[in-house]
C-alpha cells in the first residue's frame, strides 16, 4: 500500500466516527517501579466511570480504568513485594488527597470522610486488558460509599450514592 500512514491513520478516524483510541508505552516496567517506590508518589488514575454493563460500557477503555488499583496491590505489593501493603494504602489514600487539597478524606479517623474498600489480599487481582479491558478486578469483597455498600459480598449493588468532589483547582 503506498497510502502515506498519516492518511491511513485519519481514514480509521473517519471510519469509525471518531471512536478510535490510541495507547502509546511511555513508561517501561522499570520506570514504574522506580516510580511507585518513590516516598512522594501517589497513585491515581484519571479514568472517568466504567461499568460491565448498562450506559457507562459502551466503549472500550484503558485497562487502567478497572484495575489501576488491584494491579497496586496484587502485583506490586503480594506478589512482588516491592511496597508494603501499609505503604500502597497510604499511596492510594490520604497521599493523593493531600495532593489535591481534598482535606476531609483519605483517612480513617473521626470526623473524616470516608468510602471504605475491603479485598482480600491474597486474592485481589486486575483483570482487564487492552484487548478485553471492561471486567472488573476480582478479590473486592465490598465497597461502602457515604456509608452504603456498592459491592457486597463481591457483587455490585444498585446503591449509587456517590458524587464528584471538586477540589480548590475545580473550574466552571
């Protein structure tokens, strides 16, 4: 084919009315490490709400989306041991939101906020791939948001008492 790829690229764009998506590797096994192992990272994502089912599975997404958080913990901290599950926990709570300026949350203490996950460690696992990415990670036994379980005995509940949280950087 002679076709110069960045018109190849935009004829897929076309074709699908623009839902094409691209992954692109900028960071390799080694850089993540060294990432998570820094004393100052906090781990996030910035994946928008996904479901298995329903309005908000219609497209395909990162597998980060669904498993940013079990990969933390079933691959870096049981099975390669690379941070302690205390050290995970921190970097996936009240580090980042410190960072953001969410100042009410992240901690369990009175008077806090709190949504609460309870997995299993020996069990937690990311699930989803770039081929097959919309699954939800196995190992969480349940989930409670402003107090009401969203996952119960590891099955998603109808309970949808969540809402954003705008931190001092939020724009109209």
């Amino acid at each position: 084919m002679s076709k110069d790829p960045r018109d190849a690229v935009m004829d897929l764009v076309i074709a699908d009315h623009g839902e094409s998506s691209v992954v692109i590797s900028i960071m390799t096994e080694e850089d993540v490490k060294l990432a998570l192992k820094d004393p100052l990272m906090a781990v996030g994502t910035d994946s928008s709400a996904r479901a298995e089912d329903g309005p908000l599975s219609d497209t395909k997404s990162h597998p980060r989306g669904w498993g940013s958080f079990p990969r933390i913990l079933g691959k870096y901290v049981r099975d390669e041991h690379l941070l302690t599950l205390e050290e995970a926990i921190r970097k996936m709570t009240s580090r980042p939101a410190a960072r953001v300026g969410l100042v009410d949350r992240g901690i369990l203490r009175a008077g806090m906020m709190a949504d609460i996950t309870v997995f299993d460690p020996a069990t937690i696992h990311d699930v989803a791939t770039f081929e097959d990415p919309n699954h939800y990670s196995t190992g969480v036994k349940w989930v409670l948001v402003n107090g009401r379980a969203v996952v119960a005995d590891g099955r998603i509940t109808a309970e949808r008492p969540g809402r954003p949280l705008r931190g001092p950087g939020y724009r109209k």
